[in-house]
C-alpha cells in the first residue's frame, strides 16, 4: 500500500500521532451504542457486538488492506444473521460466523477483490451518497420522543465540530463536543439519554468461545446460507469502503489483502465470541475525513480505546448523552455526502444513463437498509444501460462493385449488439457473391457467431456465395471454433 503517512513517521510526529490516538478515542466512543443496537438486531447480549467490534477492531488493524479504515460490528451483517440465534441459539450464530470467515478467506485466495474494478463511479457515488443517509436515519431512534433539551444540545454539538477546526485542528472537533456535551449535562444534572441506556456494558475481558454444535451436513445446511450471506455482504461493504478511502487520501490499499483479512478478523471475532461485522462506513468517514486519521495507529487504538472504555470506564462512557453522538453523526453524514453530484449543473451535464444508475444505487440501499443490495442492483443496471448503448455503435454497410455485394461490418459484436446484425443484409436483392468485410469489428461471444452462422446459412439457401474476411486472430480462432457448432440453423 502506498501512503502518505505510515506507522512510522505517524510515531515519529507529535502532532500526527496526537491526531491518530485522538482519532481512535473519538470512533470508540461513536461505535459504543452502534454495537449495542446491532446486538439487539441479532438477538444477542450487547457484549456481543462490543466483543466483536473490539476484536475485529484489533486484528483488522494489522492484517488489513486498507490503513485507517474501521471494523466492527455492522447492521448489514446484523440483518443477514439476526433470524439465527433466536432460532438456533448463539452457538449456531457463532457458528455462522466461522464459516463466513472461511468463505471470506477462500474468496480472497480465489480473487474477489478483482471484481472491484467493475463497480462504475455512479455506483460509488450512489454508494457515499446512500451512507450518508442511512446514518442520519439510524439517528432517528434517538431524536424522537425525547426531553426537548436533546435538541438544543444537537444544534451545540453541530456548531463547535462546525466551528472549532478554525481554531485548531490538533484535537478532533468531535471528541470536544462529547467532553463539552457530557460535561454540561453531567455538571446541570440534566435527564436525557445517554449511552448507558443503551444497554449494559460488559465488565471483564472477552474469553476463548468454541461453539457446541454438532459438526455434521444438518448443521452445515442451517449455517451455511446465512454464512454466505455474511460473507458476500461483509466483503463488498468492506472493499467498496476501501475504495472510498482510497480515493478520500489520493492512495492504494490492497484489496485482496483486505478481503483475506476480514475474513480473518471475521474468524477471531467468532473465536471470542463475537457476532462478526465488516467495515464501518460511517465510523471510517469519521476516522478518516472528520479526524484526518490516516494509519493503522487509529484503527488498533479504536478497538483497544473501546474495550478500555467499555470494561475499565464503563460508568464515565454510561454518562456520554446520546445527544453528543448524534451531532458527530449529523457532520459525519454531511461530511461524507458527494454534494456535487445533485447539483442542477452537475446533473444538466451527467449523462441521463449515469444519473439514474446513482438514484437507483440510493433507493435500493435506502430502502433495504443494505449496502449489498443497493451496489448489487446500480451494477446491473450500470451493466444493462452500458450493453443497450455499446449495441448501437455496430453498423453494417453495404456497398456494389463487379457483380459483388461488400458489407463492412464497424464495431463490437457481442449478444445485444449482434441480436440484429442479420436483419441488416438485404438477401434478396443481393447478387450470387457476396464479401462480409469483419476488418472493423471484433466477435466476443457465442451469440455473435450464431449470427453469422445464420447469415450464411439464409445466403446458401438462396444459392448466394459468402465470404468472411478481415477477421482479427483471435476473432478468426474463436469463430472457427465454434461456427457451425451451435445447433443453430
């Protein structure tokens, strides 16, 4: 990986190294009640999700691909695993797990990551834009039906992460709106929600959990889908968050090593207890573009911060107003949304094809709650709307000379492309030669050959000679492999 700053010249500079542990302090802080309600959403003890984000925080941080970015436990992961335990129990969810580390290991070695380069920017722009919703709606729950001081409070927090980095930038303004904010409200004796109504916080160290499950095809088919589900979700979730950061810092992080380390942090996680996760999007905009973290430094210290926090100071964290992280999360939202991409002359210039492959991106993960399925569904359109334009650049023209009938054929022939090309050679009219020029033109698949084959074949019933030439080597070998293998006519 290729960064401006590493571990070493993190360490090296005050300044920087201020920056990263500061950085870890505040994400601990904000993945507290998020690994709280993802427990909840699994069926499980809160201490499930904070062992989790607390191992997978730790080991991420040294096997992963991608410098400074965030793993714990997620809601998408939550969502895909949540009917297990209350069905099966936490041995088959820890289970679950397991495998899913496994799938997620395997798919590295196999080359999943590579796949990244087929994600469109539209869909990476629907993609931040979706986070940065979702993470205002996940605060909902904690600004309805509550004392009307909550409010003010949100307003304040807002203003000093607003305000205060035109003071200085050596203390992440989010960490100081949470002292100020738990100071306030702690000092007044005020009533609101704070992070120890979440839920209980554990009080010792997590310990070595081996599942009891029978090990056997009955247990494998109750596990297995749910683990392929975590497996698929936590990886594209956690390559596609690498992509963001890269872009975000001007550098490369491996994927590969990225995917094999999930599934390892996936795979310890179980190991103590943990429900899994993947990256955390919004976490890792915090660490990253609010913080300006940009080692491994902050990523380790975010996992140990939380476990310190958590079994150590856990009646100091119990007093955080909820009020206080809700504020981050608003400028982190605001922070990560690609405001440029709704702007009128943005959207006057983006092509109508692009535009709809990002709203379409939104909506899907919107309204799923899913990152998966909303990156999964601006693919395939980005990939139906690139077919249905690339298969009108294939013309085909005709021209006379000598009694012979000469047909160019210009641009890639491919099954949306080729599905008309023989509806554009007029047989008829054609004398008893006729010269299929394929010098222009390029044959990708099956279907393009089946073409041609019927091409020749509605001239040879007419009594027409047909001659293909011009074909490029691998067009030539491709073609001669398959023509007249098809079963076509």
């Amino acid at each position: 990986m290729s960064s401006g700053v590493t571990v070493l010249k993190a360490i090296r500079s005050p300044r920087t190294l201020t920056r990263e542990v500061l950085a870890g302090l505040v994400v601990a802080l904000a993945l507290i009640p998020e690994a709280i309600a993802f427990s909840i959403i699994a069926g499980v003890d809160p201490r499930v999700g904070l062992y989790s984000s607390f191992i997978m925080g730790l080991v991420i941080s040294i096997v992963g691909g991608r410098a400074a970015m965030i793993s714990a436990a997620t809601g998408a992961v939550a969502l895909v695993v949540a009917p297990v335990a209350p069905t099966y129990g936490v041995d088959y969810l820890i289970a679950t797990i397991m495998l899913a580390g496994v799938i997620q290991i395997l798919l590295a070695v196999f080359g999943v990551a590579k796949l990244m380069r087929f994600i469109p920017r539209s869909v990476m722009t629907g993609f931040v834009n979706a986070l940065a919703i979702l993470v205002v709606i996940a605060q909902l729950p904690h600004v309805i039906d509550v004392p009307w001081l909550v409010y003010p409070l949100i307003v304040v927090g807002v203003a000093i992460i607003f305000a205060f980095p035109k003071l200085t930038t050596a203390i992440p303004a989010p960490l100081i709106a949470i002292i100020v904010l738990t100071a306030f409200v702690v000092l007044a004796g005020v009533n609101i929600p704070t992070v120890g109504d979440q839920g209980a916080l554990p009080r010792s160290l997590p310990s070595l959990f081996i599942p009891n499950v029978p090990l056997n095809g009955e247990t494998l088919a109750i596990i297995a889908p749910y683990a392929i589900g975590v497996a698929a979700v936590g990886l594209l979730e956690s390559l596609m968050t690498a992509k963001l950061v890269d872009e975000i810092t001007d550098s490369h992080s491996s994927k590969t090593r990225e995917a094999w380390g999930q599934g390892t942090a996936q795979l310890a996680s179980a190991f103590f207890g943990g429900m899994g996760g993947c990256a955390v999007v919004g976490q890792t905009m915090m660490n990253v573009r609010v913080a300006g973290a940009r080692t491994r430094i902050s990523t380790f210290l975010a996992g140990a911060f939380l476990l310190v926090l958590v079994v150590i100071f856990g009646d100091v964290v119990a007093l955080v107003p909820m009020a206080a992280l809700v504020a981050v999360m608003i400028m982190v939202s605001v922070a990560a949304f690609d405001w440029h991409s709704i702007r009128p002359s943005t959207l006057r210039r983006m092509p109508r094809s692009e535009t709809a492959v990002m709203v379409l991106t939104v909506v899907l993960t919107v309204l799923t709650h899913n990152l998966a399925v909303g990156v999964g569904g601006g693919v395939l359109l980005a990939m139906v709307l690139f077919a249905r334009r690339v298969a009108h650049f294939t013309t085909v023209r005709r021209t006379m000379a000598d009694g012979v009938a000469r047909y160019e054929v210009d641009g890639e022939l491919f099954f949306a492309s080729s599905n008309d090309l023989t509806t554009q050679f007029s047989y008829a009219d054609d004398p008893k030669r006729v010269v299929i020029d394929m010098s222009r033109s390029h044959v990708w698949d099956a279907s393009s050959v089946a073409a041609l084959d019927a091409i020749e074949t509605k001239y040879a019933r007419l009594g027409v000679e047909v001659e293909i030439v011009g074909m490029n080597t691998s067009t030539q070998d491709f073609h001669g492999r398959l023509s007249g293998n098809l079963g076509g006519e």
